[in-house]
C-alpha cells in the first residue's frame, strides 16, 4: 500500500450549496442559455451528468453558453425564466407533476427538451435484466413495482423529448431507437476540479516518493453504488485463488458489499471502508497499488462508461477491468491498464501484482497512465463536447423549422 499520502486541506466541497437565485443570475449570463434539471442532487449521477457539466461550461470565459442546474422542486419557481433559455436538459429525471408542468412551459416558448442518461435504465423491456444485474429477487413483487416504476418514469420523460446527451456510443445506439436520427450526442464523463486538483496531489506524492510503498500489495474494490454488487463475483474466484497462494496480498472494499462470497475464509485480509465523500475516495484508491472493476457481460453493463478506469489512472493506481466498449477505448490493454475477460481474471491480477512489486516499472507505467488520464478527462475537457452538442441540435432544429430536407444534427 502506498502510505503518507496528503489529505484534502481544503473544506470537502458540498456540490448543491448554492441557491436558487443564484443560479438563475449565473444561467441568465451567457449567450446561450442551458438548464439542468435532476430529480435531487446526490452523489453519483448528479455529480458526473450535471454539477461536474454545468462546472464546466461556466468556466469558459468567452460567454458563449452559461448553464445551471435544477432539483425538481425547484421547477415551481423557475418556471417563468423558461421562455428565455435555449436549451433544457433532463438528466435522468423522473416524469411526475413537476416534470409535466415544465415541459408544458418549454414547449409553448419553443425551448427544446434533451434527456441524458449513463445507464440503460430508460426501457422497460430491459426490467428483467437490471434486476438481475443488481442480484434482485425475481419472486419479491415489491421489487419490479420499483424499477418498472422508475424505468417507466424515466421513458414518459424520455417521450417529451426531442433529442438526448449520453456517456458513451452504446448508450447512444440504444437511445437512437426512441429518438430521431442524429439527435444523441455523446458527452463523456469526466472530473469535476477539485476531485481533479486532489488527484493530481496525491499522484505527484507517490511520484516524490519514488512510489514507495509499505506491507502487503493492496487490491481495492471500489463499488460506487449498490448497482456493482454482483459484479464482484467476476473477480471474486481469482482473488480468492491469489490470496491462497499470496500470504502477501490484502484487499480493501470500499462501498456496498458485505458478501465476498469464496473470500469469506480471507476476510481477517479485507479492509472493509465506509461510503466516503468522492474527495476522501479518491485517497482510497491513491493508496492501493491494484484497482479493478469486474463487471458482468450483459446489455446493462456494456453500456457502463470509463470513470472506474481513469478516477484510478489519475491518481497513479493501476486497473484491471473488464472488457466493455468505453473501457476498451479508455484502456490501452497492457500499458495504461489491464482488460481482461471472465477467464482472464487469474492472469491479470497475478500481472498487476508483479507490476506492484517492481517499484521502478510500476513508477514508469503510471507516470504516463496519469499524465495521459488527467489530460483526456480533464475537468474542463467536457465544455467542448457540451457546446458542440447543444449547438449541432440548435442549428438542426433552426433548420427543421425552416423546412430544410436536410440537417446537421442529422449527420452529427
């Protein structure tokens, strides 16, 4: 593991603290007006799909676009600036009376409604799979009344838009089927600042260091959300196998999950970490010499994007994952991370223990892991893609209304 890493010094950033007018003033500066709107602000998808996005567009200086976000209860009173935005995004937001009301106003102003989501979590015909995904059980009826619920919600507020952002080019196939052609954007996840400034903190220390690292190779579990539950048990088999064999190998769970399944024998050998502010993780994931993330193959998970890989590339932590499209991309297989299929589980973690073992390749392999991480998903990386989305589906729709046989966004 390494030790002595630095703390954040700075209070733990808090990303809902502003108020409603103040956010209105900051929406109303830029030449192109976008809202966000989400159901409550949260930790996860909230934090990557709007408060990291809506960071990123204020910080362009020009004034080209400004943006805010929006809980839905605060749909009631911002209701009246409506008419004089541009755009409208709907992240993830569940359709109710809120929703309703606000896509009334939008559409007697002629403001454009956009979904966005980082899950296939919009289309009931994919119930079964999620539950299954997430280790439900099928014969709990109180459990498909929740998520044909929720799904369902998220599809009737899919149906009152006209064109959507996503994370990847998976999710953006499967959102074209409800969509007209050309009207999905990707717009990658990326860090918000301060995640990234503390980042780069810790990875420059373990790079002071020379890498120095104290006790047995650490291996961390990093699960997010409830949702990665049952993807543990990908990896599960060969971690059991490599502690069996290495009385020098420990890992650490950070998150949801308490059954460990064939790792029971060795739980005197797992550090279990509490849920942490995402600051405070990345710390967590700094301190492991291994990070990975098994997933599942099915549609669910291969629609999952790249943060896994580069929230532990950035801090200088190597990761063994799964193969899906957006890690595919993310992770050049054997030089800035490890890719490995069901089977390949037992070679690639007995790789990534190696790798920790030999400080000065270790050092060398994630000095150029991190520098090309915290340039690709940069904080402000994610304004560009956002402008050009929003402007491709403006210009598309000007277009449209001008009875154009052709658009833009069409070919976009």
């Amino acid at each position: 593991m390494f030790a002595d890493l630095p703390r954040w010094s700075g209070p733990l950033p808090v990303l809902w603290d502003s108020t409603v007018t103040q956010r209105v003033g900051r929406l109303l500066d830029g030449d192109v007006k976008v809202a966000w709107f989400y159901g409550q602000p949260d930790t996860s998808t909230f934090r990557y799909r709007v408060a990291n996005v809506v960071e990123a567009v204020n910080s362009d200086r020009s004034g080209a676009m400004s943006a805010a976000w929006f809980s839905d209860d605060d749909i009631p009173s911002v209701l009246s600036v409506v008419p004089r935005l541009d755009a409208i995004v709907l992240a993830r937001h569940r359709y109710g009376g809120h929703v309703r009301r606000l896509a009334a106003t939008a559409e007697r102003a002629g403001v454009p409604l956009l979904f966005d989501t980082d899950d296939l979590v919009f289309d009931t015909s994919y119930a079964d799979l999620v539950m299954d995904s997430l280790g439900r059980d099928p014969s709990v009826s109180l459990d498909w009344d929740v998520w044909f619920s929720y799904m369902g919600r998220l599809n009737a507020t899919l149906r009152l838009c006209e064109g959507a952002l996503t994370t990847n080019q998976t999710l953006r196939t499967a959102l074209s089927r409800h969509l007209p052609t050309g009207s999905v954007h990707v717009v990658p996840n990326v860090l918000n600042r301060v995640q990234q400034d503390h980042s780069r903190e810790l990875w420059q220390a373990k790079e002071a260091s020379g890498y120095a690292r104290t006790g047995p190779v650490t291996i961390g579990y990093f699960s997010g959300t409830p949702s990665h539950v049952r993807d543990f048990t990908v990896a599960a088999p060969a971690l059991a196998r490599l502690l069996a064999r290495d009385d020098d190998v420990s890992i650490r769970v950070a998150g949801f999950l308490d059954d460990v399944g064939p790792l029971e024998e060795f739980r005197d050998r797992i550090e279990f970490v509490p849920f942490m502010h995402y600051v405070d993780l990345q710390r967590s994931i700094a301190e492991v010499e291994v990070n990975i993330a098994p997933l599942q193959h099915n549609a669910f998970n291969v629609c999952k994007s790249d943060l896994k890989f580069f929230e532990a590339a950035v801090v200088g932590t190597w990761t063994v994952a799964s193969h899906t499209p957006s890690l595919d991309r993310a992770v050049t297989d054997g030089v800035t991370g490890r890719l490995a299929r069901d089977h390949e589980w037992d070679g690639a973690l007995a790789e990534a223990v190696d790798l920790a073992r030999d400080t000065q390749r270790y050092a060398a392999t994630m000095r150029a892991a991190a520098e090309h991480a915290h340039d690709a998903w940069a904080w402000d990386s994610v304004a560009g893609p956002v402008r050009e989305a929003i402007s491709a589906h403006l210009a598309g729709r000007a277009q449209l209304a001008k009875g154009s046989p052709t658009s833009p966004v069409a070919s976009s």
